[in-house]
C-alpha cells in the first residue's frame, strides 16, 4: 500500500562531540519542581508526587537558530531545563534503578505561552495551547550520563540579552532525576528516544522579537536561540 503523503522525519537530537544522533519518541516535562518558580507562579510545589504534561516530539528543535515568536500569545515565557535522555526501557523501576535507564543529559528551553496557560490553569483546563507549542522544546546536544558528575551541585543559568534571569542549581531539584523516572515510569513504559524536560528555576520572564536566549548547565553544552518575529 502507498502512503497517501510523506512525513517529516523522526526528530533527533545530536550527541555532543561525537557523529551520532538519538532519535526522540516523546517528551514528557516536569511541572513545578523548585520552590522558587512555584512560589512565583502562586503556587506550591507538591512534595508527595510530581505532574506532568507532554509535548509533541515535531515542537522539538536544536538549539543554535532562530525560533519564531508563537501565534496566539502576548506573553512568550523562556523555562531553562535540565534535560534526560531515556536510553533504556524503564517500567515500574525503583529509585535505586531509575538512573540504570539513563542515557544522558542536555540543556533544555520549554517554551511556553504564559498568557494561554494561566488561562486554562484558572478554567481548570489542560495546558496544551500554552505547553504544546510549535518549535517550543528547544534542545541542545546530549552528554551522556557517564561523562557527567553526580548531579546537585551543578549551576544552571539562562539570560537575556546577556543579563542573568534565572541562576539556581541542580541541587534545587524538588523532584530529583531517579525519582521522577520512578515515579514516570509507573505510568509509562518509559523507552529510548523519551525525553524528560525536569522543570525550570525562579525567574521565568517573557521574551519579544529579537531576543537572545543563552542557557548553560554546568558539564552540558551551552545553549542558545533568538526569537523571530512573530508570526
Ligand atoms: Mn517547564
């Protein structure tokens, strides 16, 4: 049978330093997991158990370019992200095992439209139109885990044409790596190609047209994107 079209190719994010590329199944994002960003979105973090929501691996996009600024919003907001890399199956796996399914680890910017989330947060709606956005899960190459310290005391930094908007560390993590692939991978068949975005620090802020974006995490590849015009 013929296919009635073709579609885009599989996204992938490269590996950095090496001629390899690691194919993306799905990503799923951590919401709220330090206590600052919570506290700045008039909210608390819930201890006992992290949410989730996803977006669809086509918003994936390597960093280094161009994003468009989104239709629909007046309030584009940059959340930098630890990154994890799935690399191998995980399905109800304990936090002692959690990091077995590791692959590796990137800097990450889950792009959201503010405005459109709060709106549905307040009407008790799902959080698509804010969180699943076109070209919004930008990404940088992944380091695998075995070349990365233990994660904690690593700093993770995002500014703004230069200026220091969110500084916390890893340490900070509500929720840390093993336990969120635990407690994911009750509900998942977590596989390679899953993406876990981890959740961002205080300091969140909107971005406009021509805005540069500057992401780094201690032992990972810096990232960086500026924001097109709107569409
Ligand atoms: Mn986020």
């Amino acid at each position: 049978m013929t296919s009635l079209f073709t579609l885009p190719p599989a996204p992938v994010v490269p590996v950095a330093d090496k001629d390899a590329t690691y194919p993306v199944h799905r990503i799923f994002c951590v919401g709220r997991n330090y206590a600052a960003h919570a506290a700045e979105m008039g909210t608390e973090v819930d201890r006992e158990a992290p949410f989730y929501f996803t977006k669809a691996p086509s918003t994936l996009v390597v960093a280094g370019g161009q994003i468009p600024y989104p239709p629909g919003t007046e309030n584009f907001h940059y959340e930098m992200e630890l990154v994890v890399a799935i690399g191998a199956p995980a399905f109800r796996v304990t936090v002692e095992r959690a990091m077995d399914a590791v692959w590796g680890y990137a800097c990450g910017l889950d792009m959201t439209r503010r405005d459109l989330q709060l709106a549905a947060r307040a009407k008790q709606r799902p959080w698509d139109l804010g969180k699943d956005v076109e070209q919004s899960a930008v990404i940088g190459p992944l380091t695998p885990a075995t070349d990365m310290p233990p994660l904690g005391p690593q700093s993770i930094v995002l500014t703004v044409n230069g200026e220091v908007r969110q500084e916390a560390t890893l340490a900070d993590l509500i929720h840390s790596v093993p336990e969120i692939i635990a407690h994911l991978s009750g509900f998942y068949h977590l596989q390679p190609g899953d993406l876990i975005y981890t959740g961002t620090p205080a300091g969140v802020g909107a971005v406009v047209p021509g805005d540069r974006i500057d992401g780094r995490i201690d032992g990972l590849t810096p990232i960086s994107i500026t924001i097109g015009a709107a569409e």
